[in-house]
C-alpha cells in the first residue's frame, strides 16, 4: 500500500446529489457520471481532472453522495446538476488497481493507515476514476485514487 499524504488546492466542479442503497449504487454512477460529463461538454468550463465520487455520508439503509467532475473554472448548476468545489487542504491518498468491486479494502487499507499515524477523518472522502472501463475492458488494469481529508493530528 502506498499512501501519500499532501496538500490540495480546492477545485470547482459540478455534480449529481443522489441516495442509493449500497447494492445500487453502481447503477446510479454508471447513470449520473455520464450525465455530468454531457453537462460540462455542453458548458463554457473543461474538464480539469477525472471523474469522481465523493461519500457525503455511508453505511446504513442508503448512501448519500455525489457524483462529478472537476472544471477549470466555476459555473453555474443547472437542472439536477450543482455547482460545488473539491475542498483542498490535507488529504491521504492511494491508488487502488483492480476492480471497483475490491475498493472497500483499499478504504479500509487508507483508513487503518490515517488512524495508525494519529491522523483524524477531515470531511467526506471521495474517488477519482482514472480509468475509462470503456477503453480498457480488464477490470483488473482499473486504477482509481481514494481521496481521504484529513483533520488536525489527535
């Protein structure tokens, strides 16, 4: 496992809010991160960094979180679509390979680590989708980075 810890700048991105139970989840992604795309393309903003999905809250009967992408500049939301920002600050990051069905032990890999080192959770976590199962088809190639703020050293 190779975490690195660093600092961020906020970056200014739009999104889809949505709630799904754990099992629909990849339904709803599979969904809403194409219809977010479509609404950047379709704007005066490009893309400044892959897809994402940030967890504003886990666990329980349905998830709440936000599927997006990062834009070089601000713009307004429209329809379901929201203008919001990646915060900046500290963060923990690593890079899982493999299948999006194996990310929960990446996550729990990270979060062991930022407790291990006193660290403390600083806000929602999110995952950036640096490969395009389109273009490479063997989930076991699939890179995504996990993306953990951090608070204050406990």
């Amino acid at each position: 496992m190779n975490v690195e810890e660093k600092r961020i700048d906020p970056q200014p991105a739009v999104v889809i809010r949505t709630k799904a139970r754990a099992d629909a989840m990849g339904p709803a992604m599979a969904e809403l991160l194409p219809a977010v795309f479509a609404f950047v393309q379709a704007s005066a903003a490009e893309p400044a960094g892959p897809p994402f999905t940030r967890y504003l809250s886990m666990g329980g009967e349905e998830w709440e979180f936000e599927c997006g992408m990062t834009v070089t500049e601000p713009v307004a939301g429209e329809g379901r679509v929201e203008a919001t920002e990646l915060p900046g600050g500290a963060v923990a990051t690593m890079v899982h390979v493999g299948p999006y069905e194996t990310l929960g032990q990446s996550w729990d890999a990270l979060g062991a680590w930022v407790v291990e080192l006193g660290k403390a959770g600083g806000g929602a976590p999110w995952e950036l989708y640096l490969t395009d199962p389109g273009e490479v088809p063997n989930p076991a190639e699939w890179r995504t980075e996990l993306v953990m703020p951090l608070g204050s050293q406990g």
